[in-house]
C-alpha cells in the first residue's frame, strides 16, 4: 500500500543554506551520471526533484550511484539531505536515496500553473483576434474554440518534459510568447504576412497536445505512443491540415505556406524540423521560437536560485546539454531587482 510523505518532510521552498533535511519526500526526473573533477573517483548522480513549490537540481554522493535505469524509472525518492554554505552556497546534496512507491497523498507533488495564468489566456486571444485574414481567423477559432475538445487540453499543457516552460500552462504561455515576439518582428521588418506569421506561431507546437501526456497529480510528463513514433512537428502538421480542410473555401495555397511554417518552425533536421524553412515568415518563426525556449532556460535557472542566490554563485549555473555548458543569470536577476 502506498505510504505518505512524513509529516516532517520538507518542502523545497522552506529550505535554506545551512539547512539538513529528513524524509524529504519528491518527485524525480532528468537524472544523469557525471564525472567527477578526478574520473578515478566514479560517478556521481544529478537529477531535479520538484515537489508542489517547485523545482530545483540536486545531486546525490551516495556509493555507490544509484544505477540510472532505476532512476531513469523512478517517479519518487525518499532521502536526507543538506542545503551547502560556502563556495557551494545554495547547492543541495541527497544522501541515503530510495526509490518509492507513488505516495497516497499525491496533493503536495501536483503540478503549479506558473506565472500569470489569466494574463496568458487573455494575450492568446487577444492574438487570435488580432488575425485579420478571414481564413486564417476561421481556422483559430475553430481550433481553439472554448467549448471545443483541443482548447482545454491546450491551455493547461506543459510546453516540454524538461527544457523549457515544463510545467501546467506552459505551451499557452509559450505559444503566445513566440507570437508576440513574431508580430514585434512583422512590424520592424518589410514585406511579410504577418496574419501567416502570427497563425503560425499560435499553431506551431499544437501538436504537442498528441506527443506528450502529463499527469497533473503526480507532475509526471512523458511522451505518448504518437509522440515516440511521429512527433509533435508532424502531428500539429496534420492537425491543422485537417482542421483547414473543414473550413469551406480555405486556399490551398495558404495551408500549405502554414504547413510549412509548422513544419521548418524547429530550423535544421538535426533539431527535429521535418523541412529547412524555405521563406521569410519561416525564418522568423524558427528563430523566435528557439528565442523563446532560450530564455525560459535562463528564466527557469533565474527562478530556481529562491533565496540560494549569492555572491558565491555569482550569477553562474550548469547548463550541460546546451554547447556553452554554462549560463549566466546575474545580469537577469539585476534587472528583476531594479523592477521591483
């Protein structure tokens, strides 16, 4: 029978450097072995583990590392641990790890919406009606009608399993974000459609409502069936292709420059795009997106520093899937402070 988190267990946002933990009770993903400085000393493990107050990257000295099958399919841990002082201010290190059984009260591990919910739904229709083509107006509505079966899957869905905007109501707030950002561009820069460019950009990552699955008690996301075979960029393709084909009288010619943009929105076929973006509007979608999901990255290490910010951090934060391996935030975070 599953078992609860004690009720001594830690949240993430209550602690603090200098602070040791018992039972903390989380949820686990993204782990990976790395080196250490000296390779004859092995592997040890980092993972981000969230809980209902969000999440943030640890890493686990435990001998030996806990095999990465094991936790590559562990949804939550058990485990002591301490929050670093020092030149490793704010770093949290897991000791005595064990994978558990999903606990019965799964309330403090559901998944936060983030940011301004409210403002995100209201700047994607104000996009939407924005929209002046008839036909490209149409097929919005149609899709994203509010009484329709893609609009509540649509607006609480996260964007991606772990790199950017990964939490409830990411895809809508990154999907308006991209558009934003595409209209800024359509307005300072010559000769394009902007009503394909904006479409596109509402549209372009709709099929991640097909490619990715994420239960909102646990904060699990995985990819579906669909996802693993065909992926989002060709799923939102024929999505839309479809949706277009209802609509009487919808041009040809326009579903397929649309297409196209959902099609070549992630750039280069190394990336995922199943075509190279082949005219303007495609350019700037690719490039607005990638944009986007950038500067969540940094957002997201922003946000994750809480009160572990510090002049021994220095702005600086692991980044080892990305070439530059590093990120630095410092400049962000002066500007947050300036703001407020």
């Amino acid at each position: 029978m599953p078992d609860s988190a004690p009720l001594d267990a830690p949240l993430l946002a209550d602690l603090r450097p200098g602070d040791s933990f018992f039972n903390a009770t989380w949820r686990i993903s993204l782990a990976e072995h790395r080196a250490y400085k000296n390779r004859d000393a092995g592997f040890f493990v980092v993972c981000t583990v969230a809980d209902n107050t969000g999440s943030h990257e640890v890493r686990c000295f435990d001998k030996p590392p806990l095999a990465l099958e094991e936790l590559h399919s562990a949804t939550f841990v058990r485990c002591d641990g301490k929050v670093a002082t020092g030149s490793f201010h704010g770093q949290i290190s897991l000791e005595k790890v064990q994978i558990i059984a999903a606990p019965a009260d799964l309330s403090r591990f559901e998944m936060p919406v983030q940011g301004d919910f409210k403002a995100h739904q209201a700047r994607f229709g104000d996009l939407i009606r924005s929209v002046r083509n008839p036909h490209f107006h149409a097929l919005l509505k149609e899709i994203f009608r509010r009484d329709g079966e893609i609009w509540p899957c649509f607006e609480g869905a996260p964007a991606a399993t772990n790199m950017h905007h990964n939490y409830r109501g990411g895809l809508l707030e990154h999907c308006g974000e991209v558009a934003l950002l595409c209209e800024r561009l359509a307005g300072a820069l010559p000769h394009l459609d902007r009503d394909l460019l904006i479409t596109a950009a509402l549209l372009h990552d709709i099929g991640k409502i097909e490619e990715m699955e994420c239960d909102f008690s646990s904060g699990k996301i995985q990819y579906t069936h669909a996802g693993h075979l065909v992926g989002h960029i060709v799923l939102g393709s024929c999505l839309v292709a479809s949706a277009a084909e209802k609509i009487e009288g919808f041009p040809t010619r326009l579903k397929h420059e649309l297409m196209h943009l959902i099609l070549s929105h992630h750039g280069e076929p190394e990336y995922g795009a199943a075509k190279r973006p082949m005219c303007a509007e495609a350019l700037i979608l690719s490039q607005c997106d990638n944009l986007s999901a950038k500067i969540a990255q940094c957002a997201g290490k922003l946000e994750g520093e809480g009160d572990f910010a510090s002049t021994g951090q220095n702005g600086w934060h692991s980044l080892p899937h990305a070439p530059q391996r590093t990120l630095y935030v410092g400049k962000m975070r002066e500007m947050r402070e300036e703001s407020s």
